[in-house]
C-alpha cells in the first residue's frame, strides 16, 4: 500500500503544479500554446530532456542491458548525446529564429509558408499525426502497466479486482494517466507542461542515481559503495562475460542506429518547445548539458542490467526485459523506494506524454482549423478554447485505442522513429538549402512514406523485430548486384536514403522558389 | 567561420570514436568496476558536451546574440 500511496502523492503534486502555473496564464492562443515565448535555459533544459526520454531511458535501459549487454549503452544513449544536441543546434535554433520572426506556432506551417505550399501541409499533417499516435499509446499504455504492477494486493482487504491479484487493472492506471495529463495541460497549457516535465525530470533523474546507490550496495554486499560496485562487476565478469562486450549486437545494426535519434528533429513536440525559447542563447544549456543528463540516467541503469544477470540477483529464468529493473527494486530496496521508483518511471512516462497531447492540439487547432477557417474569425478566448477541446478529443481518442489489443503498438516504437529520421532531410533542405522545391519537398514525402509502408509490409507489420534491408533472397536476384554492396541495415537506412535522394534530384530538376519567399527564409541572401 | 569547421570537425571525429569496433570483444573492467566498453561511451558522452559547448562558443550565430528576448507577439 505505501508505494501505491507515494505514487498517489505524485500525481496529486502534478496536478497541484498544473493548476499554480494556470494562475500566470495570459489568456492568449499564443501564451497556452508557446508560454508566450517565455521559457528560460534551465527549464527548456528540463522540459526538451523529459520531452525527448520516455520510460524506456530507465525500464528498457536496464532491460535492454540485461538481454544484450553493456553495449546497449553505445546502441541507444551516447549515440542520442551527440544526435540530439546536434538537432538542438541545426534545427531548434534556426527553426526558433523563424518561427519568432514569422509567428510559427506549428511544423505545417513552417514548411506551408516555405514552400508556399497549403496542399504540402495537408499532407504532412496526416502523416505527422500517425508517426505519434503508437508513440502516445506506448506512453499511456505503459502508465497502466506500471500503476497495475505497484497497485498489487493493495485492495485485498475490499476484495476489489480479484482478477488483477487485488492490483489496479492496466485500464484503469491508463485512465488515471491520462486523466492527470490532461488536467494540468488543460489548465496550463504549454507553462504547465514545462513546469511539469522540469519537476518530473528533476524525479527520474534523482530516483534514478538513489536506486543505483541502493542496487549496488545489495548486489555487491560490501561496507563501501564503491566496493560494492567492485564486488557487483566481479560477478558479472564471472558469469557472463560477454555482457560486458558488444558481441550481442549485429555490427550493421550498431551503425545504422545512430540514425534513429536524428528522429527528435522532426517531433512535433519537440518542435513545440523550441519554439517556447526566450532568446536563441536558451538553447545554449540544453546543447551543452543534454549528452551528459543522458549519462547520468542511462549509465546506472546499464549497470543495473549487467548486475540483474548474476546468481546474486537472483531473477527468475525467463524474466522479461521489461521486469528487469522492478524486480530489482523489489528485492533490493523496500516499499517506500519503490513507490518512489514508481513515481519516477511514471515521470518519464508523462513528461512526454503531456507534450504531445499539447502539441497534437495546437496542431489540430492551427494547421485544420485556424488555417481554413481563418484565425481572424476567432477570439484569443476561443482558440483557446479550441485548443483545449482538441486536447480532451485526443486525449480521449488515445484512452478508447489503448483499449484494444495492442502487442504491436511497442514493436511499433521504432518504426515511428524511422518515419520521423526520414523526415529529417526535408527540414534540412528547408533550413539550408534554398534550392529545395515544392516538389522535391512533395517527392521527399512521397518517398518516405511508400518506402516505409513498403518496409513495414515486409517486416510483417513489425511483427519481424529483426528485419533488415536488404533482405537476404535479394543478393540472389538478377538485379542482386544492385544491393550485394550493401550489409543488411535496419530499415531507417533505406527510408531515409529514399527520402533525401528523392527530395535532392526532384528539386535539381523542377522550378526553384521564387525569390521573395527565399528573402524570408534565407535573409542573407 | 574557421571555428565552425572546427567543430564539425570535432563532431565528425566524435562520431568515429562513437563507432569503436575495436572494442567490440573486450570485456575487461576500468578500475575493477566498469566495463571498459561502457567507459568508453561514457566518455564519448562527456567528450560530446565539451565539443557542444565549444560549439556554442566558436560557432554561435551572430545574429541571435544581438536579438532581444522573444516573450511576446510575433515580430513584423
């Protein structure tokens, strides 16, 4: 009962921060959707590092490690520090200075207004909107996961849900996710996000540094921390070995992962926060400060993966990935540290959830109904308003689809990644390159989705987690020599080479912007 | 312009050292405690917010230094 009672206090407190942050709220579409542009280096710190790491930073680091080893580390968190900060940097930045100039609120019509171009909006917005739809559901389907698990045997003594072991049923701990999110982004709009996700980073990261100290000193048994540690490793080198290598990893899939975090670059919700920045020189400390935040909470989870794989853990064979760190928690530290870990994986879980659900609002108010309706027929109090209807629609949409049978949605994960990695090039070329067209943007598109769909069909509706491209028959083909060069790479490879190569040969052969629109984006010239 | 080059330069090489497949069998320990492939992306981390930061510093736009807080409607 104590960890379900910590977890309670939790999300009492962010609804507590929700509702403070509503009393500065300035009553404009502008203020709800953007905190009026307000947003400082430390908490842009905080809400772009929530935003970007979901509950798989603590839940799947460890049990990623526990399966493949200490390479994970390599695979998915160092690979981020560099990939991330450069997104921040090449993209956040510039996409921050024209949406100041511009008044851009949302990604559709940075590229609209580019590439003067409603119909490319239209059909981006579709596409933007699919890419983070399994993404939501991972968020708010692992919430009810979580409060399932923490909530076991607390109602024994009512003889409520028999059939969950006395626990909160996953359907149940989903609602009360989304129900907490929706509160506090309704009431505070962009600054209670921020302000949420600053307080519930500011969790994991804490939770994350206590757990370890705690794990450590139970695996490892000595009177120091850092003999304990010692003591901890020993065993694993002992035992397993080859986890302490990279020898679990397929080389051609190590590579090709250091695509996959250019995905951050294309979030709309990441796009979103840029764009909250009070100057440009806010987006100094997330740059600098991001690969080492990211070191701070993957490295210890790793460790604690390695360490799950000893005797002296004791985990049962057949435990899962996703058990991993739980198990742990439970056996090496009490209740009340891991209601506390609860809360802390339930942190990362909202403080991306929440800045979606924002941001697939605004995008819903500003990209369908604002565009085609005109904003002009509209007061600040409505589009608020609108905004905030959207919000509860999604919300709401999100729950009902958590609902059904949902095995595919985690395989899901990467594949939106990919989709987003693949729309990195257009962003580039829209940013950097002023000969990019309105049809090579169009070919771009065209391409990532076809080569995606195609991609997705093959691997079995990512039902196939090891597929790559090119598949093995292919070298065998007549037209094999085509891809025999080629190792086997995960699918973000082929789709954003699709994508980038289509958007280049279009816009070399097609007609460039006009010249006034490039006097708007690329001033220097 | 020549500390732009530089950085990339830094960020190229960082992506090298992120791609150590001369590391990929070892399983030694650094200090008795780390694995040493973990070590060495810890410090691929570390390395990559020193060259972020030297980004920020070397290669900064101008441009954005000089402009006043955003806090508001947009500009004209």
């Amino acid at each position: 009962m104590i960890p379900l009672l910590l977890v309670v206090g939790y999300l009492v407190l962010l609804l507590a921060l929700g509702s403070a942050s509503n009393r500065l709220f300035r009553g404009t579409a502008r203020d709800y959707a953007l905190a009026s542009q307000t947003i400082g280096p430390v908490l842009l710190l905080l809400s772009l590092f929530g935003t970007t790491m979901t509950a798989f930073a603590l839940v799947g680091s460890t049990g990623r490690a526990y399966t493949l080893g200490a390479g994970v580390y390599g695979l998915l968190a160092s690979a981020s520090g560099i990939v991330h900060s450069l997104c921040f940097f090449l993209i956040g930045v510039p996409l921050w200075r024209l949406g100041r100039r511009h008044g851009f609120v949302t990604q559709v019509e940075f590229f609209r207004r580019r590439l003067e171009s409603p119909g490319l909006g239209l059909a981006l917005f579709p596409v933007l909107v699919a890419l983070v739809i399994p993404y939501l559901l991972v968020g708010v389907i692992g919430g009810g996961t979580v409060l399932e698990q923490v909530s076991r045997g607390a109602f024994r003594s009512w003889g409520w849900f028999p059939q969950y072991e006395f626990g909160l049923p996953s359907y149940l701990g989903s609602l009360i996710v989304c129900v907490v999110v929706l509160i506090y982004v309704f009431l505070g709009g962009m600054r209670g996000t921020a302000w949420a996700n600053a307080f519930q980073t500011t969790v994991f990261m804490v939770l994350g540094v206590v757990t370890f100290v705690v794990i450590a000193k139970g695996v490892g048994g000595q009177p120091t921390f850092w003999a304990s540690v010692k003591a901890a490793t020993a065993r694993v080198l002992a035992e397993n070995p080859a986890h302490l290598s990279r020898e679990k990893i397929p080389k051609a899939v190590y590579a090709s992962f250091l695509l996959i975090p250019l995905s951050v670059g294309m979030f709309p919700h990441i796009f979103q926060h840029w764009l909250t920045a009070r100057r440009a020189s806010a987006f100094k400390l997330p740059i600098v400060m991001h690969p080492l935040f990211i070191l701070v909470v993957w490295a210890p989870c790793v460790m604690i993966g390695l360490w799950a794989t000893t005797s002296a853990a004791g985990l049962p064979p057949g435990t899962k990935e996703n058990q991993v760190l739980a198990l742990m928690v439970a056996r090496y530290a009490g209740p009340w540290l891991t209601g506390l870990l609860t809360a802390g994986i339930l942190a990362a879980i909202m403080s991306s959830l929440d800045s979606q659900f924002l941001a697939l609002g605004t995008m819903f108010t500003h990209d369908v109904v604002l565009y085609y309706f005109g904003p002009q027929r509209f007061s600040e109090r409505q589009k608020v308003w609108l905004a905030r209807g959207f919000i509860v629609a999604i919300v709401g949409l999100t729950y009902l689809l958590s609902l059904f049978p949902h095995r595919a949605v985690f395989d899901m994960g990467l594949w939106c990644f990919s989709g987003f990695t693949a729309l990195v090039p257009l962003v580039l070329a829209a940013l950097y390159w002023p000969r990019l067209s309105r049809a090579g943007a169009w070919a771009s598109l065209v391409a990532m989705v076809a080569v995606w769909a195609v991609l997705f069909y093959r691997s079995d509706f990512a039902a196939n987690k090891r597929y790559a491209f090119p598949e093995p028959w292919m070298a065998d083909a007549p037209w094999g020599w085509l891809v025999s060069w080629c190792p086997p790479l995960h699918p973000v490879v082929a789709i954003t080479a699709a994508s980038a190569a289509a958007l280049v040969v279009v816009s070399l052969v097609t007609r460039p912007p006009k010249p006034e629109v490039l006097r708007q984006f690329f001033p220097g010239r | 312009m020549r500390g732009c080059w530089f950085v990339a330069l830094l960020i190229a090489l960082l992506v090298l050292l992120h791609q150590d497949y001369w590391n990929w069998h070892r399983r030694d320990l650094v200090a008795d405690a780390l694995p040493a492939t973990l070590v060495w992306h810890m410090g691929v981390s570390l390395l990559a917010a020193a060259a972020w930061y030297l980004a920020t510093i070397l290669c900064w736009p101008r441009e954005e230094e000089q402009e006043p807080d955003a806090g508001g409607e947009p500009q004209p």
